[in-house]
C-alpha cells in the first residue's frame, strides 16, 4: 500500500526531475548565445553589403526559379507574386504551383499578370499529381503559372514545381511569404563562396502588423493582435538562438518551408519533398544531410538570420491550435523516421549532437512540462507538497525561459534592426512577460495533443485562416 509519504516522495521527486530538466534546457540555450552571438558578426562581416553587390553585378549569376505552392491563396497571391516580382536579383523566374485550388486563386493572377496557355513541356523527375496546364504571363516573361490536381500536402506541389524549374537553385516559399528585396541577393552568396553548399535557409519574420505597398514591407511595426505578438516572440527565439548554434557547427537540421533555397539537382538527388511527410521541409533537410555524409561527400547547410522573408501568423485560436499540432505530428514522424541517425558517430555533429537535442529537449520538453504542472499542481491542492516549494519550481523555470527569450529578442534585433525602438521597446518587454502567463503553457499542450495525434495516425494540414496584407 502507497502511503502518503512515499507519494509526497514520488511526487517532489519527479517535480525535482522536470525543473532540472528545464533548468539544463534553459541553461543549454543561454550557452547557445554567445555562440549564436559569434555566429552573426562573422556572418554581417562576410554578407556586407558590397558582397551583395558583386553577386547583382556577376556576369552569370545563378538563375534562381522561385516555386510558390498556392492552395487557396486568392487574398494574397497576387501582392506575394509582385512581391517576387520586386527582387532587386534579376537572374529569376517564378513558378506559382496552382494545388487545385477552390477558390479564385487562378483567375486572380490571370486576371493580374495576362496569363495565356502554354505547352507542359518539361521533365518530371519527381512523381506528382497530374498536370492540368501551363500558364505563361504576358505582362510579365519571367511568371509561370502550373496547374496540376490537389496533391493534397504541400510537397507534392513543391516537387511540381521543381520540376518545371528552369534555374539550377530553387527557392520553396509559401504563397503568404513577402520577401525582402535584397533576399536572394544574400541568399545565393553561401553558394557562390562553397560549392559544397546544398541548402541556405533565411530568418522568417512576422507580417502582421506590418505596411505591405507594391510587394515591399513599406513599414514594420509589431502586431495589434496579441496572438500574433506572442508569434513574433516565438520566431525570434527560434531562429535565433537554436538554429544559429546548428549553423555554426554546420548541423541545421530544419529549412523552413517559408524560406528555402535548394540546389536543383540535389534535391532531385534524394527523390523531393515526400509527400508522406507532415514536416517535409525537416524531413527534406535531414535527408539532404544524410545523403551526402552517407557518401562521403563534403555538404553544407547555410543559415542566414538576416529576415529574409515575412510570413503571415495566424490571429485565431483555431488556426493556431491546427497549426502547432501539425507541427508536433511532423516533428516526432521525422524523429521516428529518422530514429537511426540519432546518436549515430557516421553523421558526425548531426548524429551525435544536433538530432539527440532535438529529441531530448524538442520530443520530451511538452509531456514534461505539462505533467510538472499538473502533478506538481495537483499535489500541492492534496497538501502532499508545500506550496510554496510548488511556487519556486514554477518561478525558477519562468524565470530562466524569460531570460532566453529576452537574448534571443536582443540577438535578433542586432541582426534586423527592426524593433528596438522607443515606441517598440516596453511593448516588447510586455510581450515577453505575457507570453509566459498562458500562452507557452496553452502551446505546450496543444504539442501534447499534437502527440497523441501521432500516435493516432492522425494525419492532414488542418484548417488556416488567411487574411489580405494591411
């Protein structure tokens, strides 16, 4: 029989479990600071802005086909398209992958940019869903518009148009992404400088709130919307810290499909995007690595934490909640599928530190997190631990998440340059407090349903909300 004192044992013990957990979490990535710190002075002193210059005045630069995958995007395509249309690099294409749309997403851009019927008249390496035609803009000779039957996920229509890509780099973003004018100009340096470049991903910035005229972020300001404030948080720490740490030891391991610009003939190498896959744009990444250090080829995976693009966040809870249990089911399906790189010394720092973290800290962080407070919570309502004990675990781990995101905020604002201004400064600081009186713990559990959606076989993107640009 369990008394109540071996409970309380049981109970403070597991409590001390998780907050030493989160504490050598916490304490992980703050040493991930400087780190991510080095990381960005190297990177502004070798992308300056003369770099970026020489590659606009190559002779032959790379051409670059940016493939758009459009599912119902009518509120937005058409200022992403001449958005695209805006790059000061001028050795482009655009493909927009019309995903078998219900909506206006087709007539908005014939309507737009002139489109006429051209032949399908390219290879497909890549198994898709069939083709239904081909666009070509009078208005504009670099846009080309494919229109092929729902694949149903997004990867089926990215693998189209890499197939009808014409450059020998292609760039993967979503239909709601605003780029920078400057983007690809930084982008394609890691290819020009290494050949053994495969992959070069850009920082995602948050677009609500900001002033969207012809194409360009003609003012950046944070979002009205609470639930878009607390995104932006999210993103900087992510990108920031993370991230910049994988790049430094070139590990990164997550290409974000908001941003992602590919050597053609490498990802055609290791098949495309699955269109199994929840989390293509990881699964695509991981298998880029594995496939060169699998040969013994040299590979590298850049890192730009410049904002290269703007994406659009969702500002409603049942967009939001879609969205991050996609992103856990995608997260642990990548983990299981590639469960035996983990810990493997062949792959070197991807297999022996970067998917080990991943999966200690990114797999375990949300069950752990949600069972301390209820446990911990529920146990301290029973009086079988004190209280005030019950408060300081909760202040230690608060505290030391506060602190994180504070850096990763800082670090990021040295990279962009955006934020930190008076008036956005205390709103800044508000935000970082406020995330973490709900919002994180509401995150946590909606990864916590994410798993046992995974678990379930639970599969599909969910419901997204979308809105036209301010």
């Amino acid at each position: 029989m369990v008394t109540a004192t071996t409970a309380a044992t049981v109970i403070v013990a597991f409590s001390l479990l998780v907050t030493t957990y989160f504490v050598v979490w916490n304490l992980a990535q703050i040493a991930m600071c400087p780190v991510a710190a080095l990381f960005l002075w190297r990177h502004q002193q070798r992308h300056s802005q003369r770099a970026r210059a020489l590659v606009d005045r190559l002779v032959a630069p790379p051409l670059v086909s940016i493939v758009v995958p459009a599912y119902n995007e009518e509120l937005t395509i058409v200022d992403s398209v001449r958005a695209l249309l805006a790059l000061e690099y001028e050795s482009r294409e655009i493909v927009v992958v019309n995903d078998g749309s219900s909506d206006g997403t087709l007539a908005a851009l014939r309507d737009a940019f002139q489109l006429a019927p051209a032949p399908v008249a390219f290879a497909q390496p890549i198994e898709t869903a069939a083709i239904c035609g081909m666009y070509r803009s009078l208005a504009e000779p670099g846009l080309v518009v494919v229109d092929k039957i729902n694949g149903g996920c997004k990867a089926d229509a990215a693998n189209a148009g890499i197939n009808a890509a014409s450059g020998t780099l292609v760039l993967i973003i979503d239909a709601d992404t605003v780029l920078e004018a400057d983007a690809l100009s930084r982008a394609v340096i890691p290819f020009l400088d290494d050949p053994a470049t495969v992959a070069v991903g850009g920082n995602i910035a948050i677009i609500n709130g900001c002033r969207v005229e012809r194409g360009r972020i003609a003012a950046v300001e944070l979002p009205s919307s609470w639930l878009a404030a607390f995104q932006t948080i999210e993103y900087m720490r992510a990108f920031l810290l993370f991230r910049l740490a994988c790049a430094s030891v070139n590990g990164v391991v997550l290409i974000s499909g908001a941003f992602g610009l590919f050597r053609r003939d490498a990802v055609i190498a290791v098949g495309g995007y699955d269109r199994t896959a929840i989390g293509e744009d990881m699964d695509l990444t991981i298998r880029l690595q594995a496939h060169f250090r699998r040969r013994g080829e040299p590979v590298r995976i850049e890192f730009d934490p410049n904002p290269l693009g703007w994406t659009q966040a969702p500002e409603d809870w049942r967009s939001l909640r879609s969205q991050r249990c996609r992103w856990r089911r995608g997260l642990l399906q990548v983990l299981w599928r590639h469960r035996r790189l983990i810990g493997n010394v062949r792959f070197g720092i991807l297999g022996i530190g970067v998917l080990p973290y991943v999966l200690v800290f990114d797999g375990l962080g949300a069950p752990l997190e949600i069972g301390g407070y209820a446990i911990t919570g529920g146990a301290a309502a029973l009086g079988l631990v004190n209280w005030q004990y019950a408060r300081v675990l909760l202040l230690v781990s608060v505290l030391l998440s506060m602190a994180v995101t504070f850096v990763a905020v800082l670090l990021s604002d040295v990279a962009t340059r955006r934020y930190m201004r008076g008036r956005d400064l205390v709103p800044l600081l508000e935000t970082i407090v406020l995330e973490h009186c709900g919002y994180r713990q509401v995150n946590s559990w909606w990864a916590c349903v994410g798993t046992v959606q995974a678990l379930s076989g639970k599969g599909g993107w969910g419901t997204m909300k979308r809105r036209s640009f301010e």
